[in-house]
C-alpha cells in the first residue's frame, strides 16, 4: 500500500534517500523508472540518457510528458534547459493549467514565472521573474503546506501564496514544448506526500549540488 503520509514523519539525519513520504523516485541514472513503487512516465519522444540525467523532448505538444500520481504535496527536481519556448516540469495538471512554471514563452510578461490558476476564467497567482537562464542546472521544489503553497529556486523561498489551484489533478506535466528541437535535462524527481520544510529543502540542495557542478 502507497503510504498516505497523513502524520508528519521525522526523517532521518541526512543522507537522503526514499521513505516512508515518498510516493515516487526517479533518479534518471541508468532508466526513466520509479526506484519506490511503479509510477511510470508518459512520453511521447523517448529521454535520451546523457549522464546522471535524462534528456527530454515533446513533439510539439506541452503535455508530451507526464507522470500520473494521488497524494503528492511535494515536488522536487533537477533541471537544465537547453533551449527556449518550454514548459516546466512536475506541475498540476489536466485539461487546463492548474500550477506551472514558465521557461521563455513567446510573450515576454510569461517568461520565467510560476503560475497558480485560481479560477476556471484562468485568473493568476503570478510570480516575479526567476532569472533562470538556458544552460544552467537550477534545483526546483514546490509544495502545499496546511493550504500555503511555497516554491523554492535553489534552495531560497522564491514565491509563496494561499492561493488554491480552481482545481487539482493527478497528472503531472514532467517536460513540454511548442517546439519540438527543444530540450531540458532533468534529474532525481522526487514525490512526495507531505510538504518538506525550508531547513530539508536546503540539507537537500548542500548535499546533491556537487553533482551538478554547483559549489
């Protein structure tokens, strides 16, 4: 049975690895499988395996890549995009937006943002700018905690709201792009069912950084 994460556990002291909240791993080493249980990702060009990460494309369809989960209240992973016109990774959705981030849209006032819809209207929560740019790994994380949602660029609180999503899904956009030469790298995706707090994101992001060449 898939643990419901309902009572706050106490992790133990770091070195992380999957528990008793984790509702998926992908590490994106040596295959795109979920380490914990059988959650799968839907694609619709296959990842191309690059190093300690997987490479992802969409034929011109932003929902070319998905994963299909109940229960997460935390969002986490690694990414690099390689080129513009993109659309993030692991947030709400279904058929319409309900949570997602932005990268380099057509329209210069969507470029580089989280979004939160909060009305059937598409009505916004809407974040500053991140500053992430094409060629650089950036660790990014979301979740709701007790109905506040809190998004973390690199282990810094980027955008907070109580703004609830006007709906909620269990699929969840992984990569997509209007434009099919497009690309991102991605790695270790973590779901999990209970929000972590700003100390775990950090002791996260000290820890795995190295990877990635981040000092």
């Amino acid at each position: 049975m898939r643990p419901n994460g309902v009572e706050k556990q106490v992790r133990p002291k770091w070195e992380w690895q999957p528990w008793v909240n984790t509702l998926a791993y992908f590490p994106l080493v040596n295959d795109i499988l979920d380490s914990v249980w059988s959650t799968s990702i839907t694609y619709d060009i296959t990842p191309v395996q690059q190093s300690i990460w997987y490479r992802f494309s969409a034929n011109n369809n932003p929902a070319g890549n998905t994963i299909t989960i109940s229960g997460a209240n935390f969002y986490s992973w690694w990414i690099k995009f390689n080129s513009k016109n993109s659309v993030n990774v692991l947030f709400l959705w279904a058929k319409e937006w309900y949570i997602w981030f932005q990268f380099h849209h057509a329209e210069q006032k969507l470029n580089n943002r989280f979004f939160i819809f909060y009305t059937s209207s598409l009505q916004a929560v809407v974040s500053q700018y991140t500053g992430i740019n094409i060629g650089n790994w950036h660790h990014i994380c979301y979740g709701n905690d007790n109905g506040t949602w809190n998004f973390y660029l690199d282990w810094n609180l980027f955008f907070s709201t109580t703004r609830s999503p006007y709906s909620s899904s269990n699929k969840i956009l992984l990569y997509g792009s209007w434009n099919s030469a497009d690309t991102a790298d991605i790695s270790n995706i973590i779901l999990e069912s209970v929000c972590r707090t700003a100390q775990e994101i950090q002791d996260y992001y000290n820890l795995t950084k190295w990877d990635y060449w981040i000092s």
